[in-house]
C-alpha cells in the first residue's frame, strides 16, 4: 500500500468509525516512517495514536498489542513475557537527586536520539539498576513507561527458566527477537537469575551457557528500545556483564530529606492531628527503604482506621515505626527475649 493509500485509508475508517482498520493503517504508516529513518516523526505519532485518554485496561492495550503472538515456553506453554501500562511521572518517583537525574537523562537521550546520532552517538539503550531491594528500581521502570508514553515489557524469569536442558536459551531467544520488532521499555527483574557469575563453582554447566548466550544476545540486540535490568545482588553478576550495560544506576538507601518526602507522600491520603513530626519520623528510620517507609505509613493509617479515628496522631506513626523495627531485628534474629 502506498503512503497516498495509506492515508486515504485513514480517512475512510476513520470516517465509517473501525477503529481497527484505523490502527491498522496508523502503524502501517508509522512503520514505514522507522524503516526511512524518520525516527522523530515515527515517535510523534506513536504518542498521538497511543496517548489517548481511555481506558488502560481496553482500548488502549489493544492498540498497544503487538503483531507477533506472545512468546511462550515450550515446555509448559507460559508467556515469557507480560506488556503492561502504567501513568505515573516524576513527582511520583522520590529518590535521591542524583539518582533521578541519570534516570532523567536516560528519559532526555531516548527522546534527542536522533540529535545524537547527528554527533554519531547512541541513546542508552541497556541500563543496569542495582542496589538494595525496595529502593524504586522496578518503579522507576514503571514512570520511565509512561513519560515516554511506550508500553512496559516485564520479562518472567519464572517462566523462562525451563527444566529441559536448552530451552532456557531458547526462550531467551524468543523474547529478544520479540522485543527487537517493536519499541518498548523492557525490564529484566532479578536480573541475577540469568547474569550469574560463571565461575560460581554452585553453578552447572547450562547456566553458565545460559550466561554466554545471553550476553550475546546482548551484544547483538540492534532494537529501537530500552532495556533495564534491575538486582538486589549486584555482586553475583557475571564480570562481563557490566560492560554490555551503557550505564549502571545505583539506588542508594534514601537520606533524611528523602525520607521526609516519603513520609509526606505515603501519608498524603489521611488527615493528620498536629501533633505529626515528619521529621522525628525521618531521623527514627535511617537505612529504610522506601517500601519500608510505605509500609510503615500504611500500618499507621491502619491503627487510627479501625480505632474509628479519622485523623492520623504522633502515637499511631510511631507505634508503626517501632513494629518495623521489631519485624526487622525478627528477621535478623537479633530480637531479645522480654
């Protein structure tokens, strides 16, 4: 089809209202664009078709359904991978500032790729998020997703991981060759699992080929989208690893001011006596990490809620804190007998 019949197409269904003819003849359209390299104009109107105000669960999760099936695993038939919607944005994203910025700039470059390109330079299109776990690396993907209006694939490693020696490769395979005929955020959760250490001596052999296969899969991904790899355990990574990754982003334990944001955020849906000391709060909870400090918040709305209050008091905050605590010295078998 012509772009003249291309766009004589879009006329006719948009007039007779088939909004699957529409959306055919739309990313037939866009399509065409990528393959002149007319990458900016591709982009623009990727996000005028999909930022529409409608329903993330109906219309808008069909326009954003691929052309080519799911993959799935041989073995047991489960999808590898999950394409999901999120509208979230920055504000929403509270983490220390130098964390956010690089975050920013990986938003900014995607956006100037083609500016850069001009300079012979890449965007960052593979990211390492590491740190500890509950800091916002599978958040971060999630607000990444929606500033830049593309749909967020999350890669199941429960699924991927097949007990028939070679399959794990192979469905490695089938999940980059999807990824590579689309534009998408993808997000590699407990990326550990599959970036081992090869010389771990606990390890067998397929997962050690399972390593090798994927950085080459890696090192051969040639497609317009970001990937992102999140761990808790960064230092269980294979040593070649690192230098597959255009950046690596550290999520450090937030500091006090960022944890009285938190606090402000987290406890933004009740009303507050005036007794409330955010930043008492803040200095009781160093080395928490922000789904620390959620939970906390939650537990504290929980004990005004069923004591038939509809205000949140100083007492209920730190009875919150001090359970977590305990939770934690429990969890660490540090807790004394009373």
């Amino acid at each position: 089809m012509t772009p003249s019949d291309l766009i004589k197409q879009l006329f006719l269904s948009f007039n007779s209202k088939d909004d699957e003819a529409f959306l055919c003849a739309a990313r037939e359209y866009i399509e065409r664009e990528k393959r002149k390299k007319h990458n900016i104009v591709a982009r623009e109107l990727e996000k005028a078709l999909y930022d529409a105000n409608v329903s993330k669960n109906s219309v808008a999760e069909r326009r954003f359904k691929s052309s080519m099936p799911i993959p799935r695993d041989t073995e047991k038939g489960f999808p590898l991978l999950e394409i999901k919607h999120f509208d979230d944005n920055w504000e929403n994203l509270i983490l220390t500032q130098s964390t956010k910025k690089q975050l920013e700039q990986v938003v900014k470059e995607f956006k100037d790729a083609d500016i850069l390109v001009t300079y012979n330079l890449n965007y960052k299109k593979k990211v390492l998020l590491c740190g500890k776990p509950g800091t916002g690396k599978t958040f971060s993907a999630q607000v990444i997703s929606s500033i830049l209006h593309i749909p967020l694939i999350y890669i199941r490693f429960d699924a991927i991981i097949s007990s028939y020696l070679g399959e794990t490769a192979t469905n490695l395979r089938k999940v980059f060759d999807y990824i590579e005929n689309g534009t998408w955020i993808v997000l590699f959760d407990e990326f550990n699992i599959i970036g081992k250490n090869r010389d771990d001596s606990h390890e067998h052999g397929e997962i050690k080929r399972v390593v090798n296969n994927f950085l080459q899969m890696l090192d051969n991904f040639n497609g317009s989208s970001i990937i992102l790899a999140a761990t808790n355990h960064q230092y269980m990574l294979d040593p070649a690893i690192w230098r597959r990754f255009d950046d690596v982003i550290y999520y450090e334990l937030p500091d006090a001011k960022t944890r009285e944001k938190l606090f402000e955020r987290y406890l933004r849906p009740m009303k507050r006596d005036n007794d409330i000391d955010i930043i008492n709060a803040a200095k009781k909870t160093e080395k928490f990490s922000p789904s620390d400090i959620k939970m906390i918040a939650e537990e504290a709305m929980k004990l005004a809620i069923i004591d038939s209050r509809n205000s949140l008091s100083m007492p209920d905050l730190m009875a919150a804190i001090d359970k977590f605590i305990k939770r934690e010295k429990v969890k660490q078998n540090t807790v004394e007998d009373e």
